[in-house]
C-alpha cells in the first residue's frame, strides 16, 4: 500500500442509497460495489445538497452549497468565476479529468463578457464546470416537436454504435434505450410500459461498459497524478436494460412500497404538488412499479458487474495501489415511495446517496471495512481531495469539510451539527401548479441525525420528522405543537446557515486577519488626537517633516 496519487471519482446518476446489498437491499446482490466497501469506509448519513441532477452535480464539483454557487436548477449555467474541483486540484499538482456525464452549462454570457474563448485552454475548462475533457456525455439525446433536448448528449456514444453496426440517425434512442416488437417496431423506454422489454443491443455496447471500457482508456493514457470523474449516466431513466440484466428480476423482487394513505390525505400542500405530477401519478401505481422497478435493480446489477470489470482491470495494472476510489450518486430516486416518482422531494429516498471511499494509504489501514454514521455532505469531496493531493483547502471557498480524519481514524463524526440540501423549483410545472413567484418557489431541508426540517418560501408552515421515532418519514410534525421548540432551533440553524459570509470568497481567513492591523503600519491612524498617542514606529513618517506656506508656492501673477 502507498499514499494515494491518484483519485477514480466514480459517480452514477439516480442510484439509490438503499438499493445496494452492502446497504441492506435484500434482492439486489452487489458483490463487487460491497468489496470496496470493505476495504474502505462506508458512510450511512451522505446528503446531497439538491434533489436534482445539475443543482446537485454543481455543488459536489465546487465544494459550495447551491445558495452559493447560484446553478439551482438544470440549464441554470455554472458563474463564469466559481472556482471547481478542477481549479483547486491543479493548483495542488493534480490534473483533473471528466469521463462521463456533468449536466454542466457554461455561462456563455459571462465568458463572452470577459473575453474567454471557449476553444482556449482556460475557457474549455470554465465551459466545462472546470474539467479537462477526455470525453463528455450527459447521455440524454431525446427529440421532440421542438428539436432535441441537448443537441450534444450522446455524440460520441452515438457515433460509437454506428461504427459498431447501430444504423439509426439517433442509435442512443433505438438501440440503447428501447426495446423491439417481433414486427420491428422500437418500443421506446421513454414509455414505462416498455421496462420490462430487453434494450435491443448487445450488453457490452450499451452505456456502462461502453463508460467503463472510457474510464480505463483514459488511465492507461494518462500519468499521474491525476483525478478521473468516471460519470456513470445509469440507472437513470430511460429505465430500460439489455439482456441478461432484463430479465434478472421481477415483480416478485419489488420491495413494499414506503407510503401510506394518511401522508396523502394530509400532505403539505407543497409536497401535494409534488405528489400529484405526472410522474409521481405514474409511480402511484403498482403495475407501474412492477414494470420500473426490475429494470432499475438490472441497470445497478450491471453496474455492479461493470464495478468488478473495472477493479479487477485496476489491481491487475497495480493502479490500485495508489489510487483513492471514491463511489457515489448524484441523487436518489422515490420509485413510488411517498406517492412520487422522480427525485425532486427532501426525503432519503432523494437527498441521502450511498457514498464508499477506499484510500489505499497506510493511514486507513485502521479504518478498512468500516460503517461510518457521521452527517457528511457531498461538499466534502472537494475538500478531501485538495488534502489527498497534498494541497492546502480552500476554507474560505469550499464549505465542505475534509473527511480523511475520519479515513484515517483520527475521527468518527464530521464538525457539523447537520445536513443543508435546497431545492429551486421555479422553472419547474409545479410552481404553475401552486401559482408560486419565482423568488417563492424554493425550500431548503436542513437535517440532524434526528430531525429534519424542510421550509418552503411562500408564506407554508414547515415540515417536520423524527427520523428516530419515524425513519420511513410518513409522519409529518410540522403543525405540532408540541413539537414547536424543535422547529423554533432547526430554524434557528438554518438562519445561522443563511448567514455564514458564502460570497467572501477572494480572501482566505489568514489574509483578513492579517488585514486588522496591516492597514496601520501605512499610515492610516484614524482616532488618533495627538501623536503621542500613537506608537513612534507607527507615525514616524509624520513627524519630523517641514514644508514652506502654500502660497510660497504658487507662481507670480
């Protein structure tokens, strides 16, 4: 074992925490994803810090809650001068890759502002959420009436399965993402009714191989010291996997759904909204379920077998030696839970994700194999690997906290006292719904190992659990009385969260201090009535000095 020189950032997209075997699923064996977890840390309390992919993705890649990096929903692009992962771990000797997906948009306004083009070395990483690009895809390209939905996703994949024989002027769609009827029809897997059909392409072409086979090409190239973010875009939907995946699992292996009739009837009417979309309509329904829900445990099984594929290729190239893995998701995904589908919601459904770090060092020896409950947000990666590529954090611009304390057993809990995750839903059809304002239409959850609260702007009383007494999160205390001191302090923290100085990001805590008295030895001796008041050394270059009247001065007329 070595000090880790080199990190594998390893992120899927709308994997649920509790859909792992090493996380408790019952049907769902993830052997491979488990072994890391054994020789590493597994965290049962990470938190994202927005239910969405973009919002959420933006605060893990600057180390800042979303209140201060301001991309608060997708399509919001990324400030032209927000620093990133990348930023950080360059300035620290690490270069740092993208393999995967981002749901990264660039500020083109401001780099256009600034005079950055984004063909130069500097404007390609500001355009891409401060990456350098070894090959991007945000793995969506579905058309409508309108055009397409990002002209960009896909393109190499794509240009990929044509080369491989996939002959269709979008193979992303027909081939990966649908199945086909005996006449030749694709059945699209934008349409839940068609999970259960198997994806009409051969496994190892599908998405996560192809995204795997990428990973590994990228770090057979490339020396370190260096950070990989191999972005996975599954198990997000289209829900729809090839064979042998299809047909692992059935109705049979679908858990009991987490809701109840009483949290419906007598839901806030925010989360109501949220219940009554479309898609949380669709997932309301068991045969729904029955049809999504194997589908989604083959796309992680699949992963799980791509996760052994990609380990066994690192130990038998001795990267693993010297290479931190790092295994996490962007967000969850409700499949039903709650009478909503999607991820758009504060419960841990959503806003918890499974988070497995294994640092080869000697300092984790101790630490191997261990199950870690401290609250830990997806702001500490940044952090931790500032620290693991020898550099010094940013404390005054990442809000996150290194977690290799707790790696190297020098800890078992992080600083915080609780969890911040917010969510904009302004540009969202559910703020038509409750014809909220666009400045009203965000909450925010703040969450301790036993409570979590959730505000909504817009004049709505909060929402409130016991994650203790009602770990399902079916009992909402918002309106209790009994219950009002519990409000009144988590409020009283989330005010201190909204008050911390985010924006003063261009002076480091050591330069303001140095400031309280920097100013005095210029010159500048405010309050001061009479010089010997003041020390010699200070004023010395008033005193002393002599000059003739002004009018001395002035020439003759």
């Amino acid at each position: 074992m070595a000090k880790a020189r080199n990190i594998l950032f390893i992120m899927f997209d709308q994997l649920r925490w509790d859909y792992l075997s090493c996380y408790g699923h019952p049907h769902l064996h993830t052997p491979n994803i488990d072994r890391l977890a054994a020789k590493g840390v597994r965290f049962t309390r990470a938190y994202i810090q927005s239910p969405i992919c973009g919002s959420s993705r933006m605060s893990t890649y600057t180390g800042r809650y979303v209140h201060s990096h301001g991309a608060s929903w997708n399509g919001i692009p990324l400030k032209v001068g927000e620093m990133t992962m990348g930023d950080h771990l360059r300035k620290a000797g690490m270069d740092c890759w993208l393999v995967g997906k981002t749901h990264m948009r660039a500020d083109a306004e401001g780099m256009a502002r600034l005079g950055l083009e984004p063909d130069s070395l500097i404007g390609a990483r500001v355009a891409e959420c401060g990456f350098d690009v070894f090959e991007r895809d945000d793995g969506m390209l579905p058309e409508g009436p309108d055009g397409y939905y990002d002209p960009d996703g896909a393109k190499e994949y794509n240009r990929y399965l044509r080369e491989k024989g996939y002959q269709s002027d979008n193979p992303w769609h027909d081939f990966a993402n649908s199945g086909l009827d005996e006449d030749g029809n694709v059945l699209s897997g934008w349409f839940l009714k068609n999970a259960p059909e198997p994806a009409n392409i051969a496994e190892e072409d599908s998405e996560t191989p192809y995204l795997t086979g990428r990973g590994m090409a990228f770090m057979e190239r490339h020396q370190g010291p260096w950070c990989c973010h191999l972005s996975y875009i599954k198990p997000h939907w289209p829900y729809i996997v090839p064979e042998p995946y299809a047909s692992m699992y059935g109705p049979e292996h679908v858990l009991p759904v987490n809701r109840s009739e009483a949290e419906r009837q007598s839901a806030h009417p925010v989360l109501k909204a949220f219940m009554d979309t479309k898609v949380g309509e669709a997932f309301s329904r068991q045969d729904v379920r029955e049809a999504v829900i194997p589908a989604y445990m083959g796309l992680i099984k699949q992963a799980d077998d791509q996760m052994g594929r990609l380990f066994k290729w690192l130990e038998e190239t001795g990267r693993d030696k010297d290479t931190m893995i790092v295994l996490t998701s962007d967000h969850g995904d409700f499949l039903g839970d709650h009478w909503m589908g999607e991820k758009t919601f504060f419960h841990d459904a959503s806003t918890k994700v499974p988070l497995i770090i294994y640092d080869p060092s000697p300092q984790a020896d101790a630490t191997r194999g261990m199950v870690c409950d401290a609250l830990v947000e997806s702001i500490d990666l940044a952090p931790t690997f500032v620290e693991v590529a020898g550099g010094q954090v940013a404390s005054h611009i990442l809000e996150g906290e290194s977690l290799l304390p707790i790696l190297h057993g020098q800890r078992s809990e992080t600083l915080r006292d609780y969890v911040i995750c917010e969510y904009d839903y302004s540009a969202s059809p559910v703020a038509e719904k409750l014809n909220a304002d666009v400045r009203e239409a965000v909450m925010f959850m703040i969450a301790t190992k036993r409570w979590k609260l959730i505000h909504c702007e817009g004049g709505y009383r909060p929402i409130l659990f016991d994650l203790e007494n009602d770990p399902q999160e079916l009992v909402d205390l918002g309106d209790s009385e009994e219950h009002a001191a519990i409000i009144d302090q988590l409020y009283d923290h989330l005010f201190a969260w909204a008050r911390r100085p985010a924006q003063r990001t261009t002076r480091s805590a050591e330069q303001l201090i140095e400031m309280r008295t920097k100013s005095r030895g210029r010159g500048v001796v405010l309050g001061i009535y009479d010089e010997n008041d003041a020390p010699l050394e200070l004023t010395v270059k008033y005193r002393g000095r002599k000059a003739k009247p002004y009018k001395d001065y002035l020439q003759k007329g």
